[in-house]
C-alpha cells in the first residue's frame, strides 16, 4: 500500500529555503513516508489528529496522514526551533 504525497505551498516555500545538501535530506525522508507515513521516531502532535512530525537532523517535517485517502499532506518544514513556535499556531 503506497500513500500519494501532497505538499503545501507554504512547505514547498520552507523547502526552497533550505540548502540544498539539506533540501536532499529532507526530501529523502519525505519520499520515505510514500511506504510508511508512520516511520520509527515520529511523532503525533498533541492536540492536533492524524499530524505527525519527523525529526531530519535539526529540522521536523510537520505532515497530516488521510488513511481513508492514502494521502499524506506536508505543511510545514523548519529549522526545530522556529518550527515548534509554528506549530502552535496551526
């Protein structure tokens, strides 16, 4: 079972801000959530149902999983400690 990736345009702006060694990493783990949206150390946001965050070295990936749809939406991508500022706003 594959899950479709969608991504913001808000995410697609934080990953064009990233360095492109970076982006790469980043993009890497993001295809990676195509077989298993729920890796090993990911996270579920407090308050918020079916968002997850993943760690790729000092950034999160911050991604909403429709099992109903197999699609998994990312919204958001930073640095850790803008990010979880961010986070309490959604």
């Amino acid at each position: 079972m594959s899950y479709r990736i969608e991504v913001t345009p808000r995410a697609q702006k934080d990953l064009k801000a990233l360095a492109v060694r970076e982006r790469q990493r980043v993009a890497g783990q993001i295809d990676e959530l195509k077989t298993d949206p729920r890796p090993q150390g990911c996270r579920k946001l407090k308050g918020r149902e079916g968002f997850y965050r993943i760690r790729v070295g000092g950034y999160r990936v911050v991604y909403l999983v429709e099992d109903e749809l197999l699609v998994i939406l990312i919204v958001r991508v930073g640095d850790r400690k803008d990010l979880y500022e961010i986070i309490r706003r959604l």
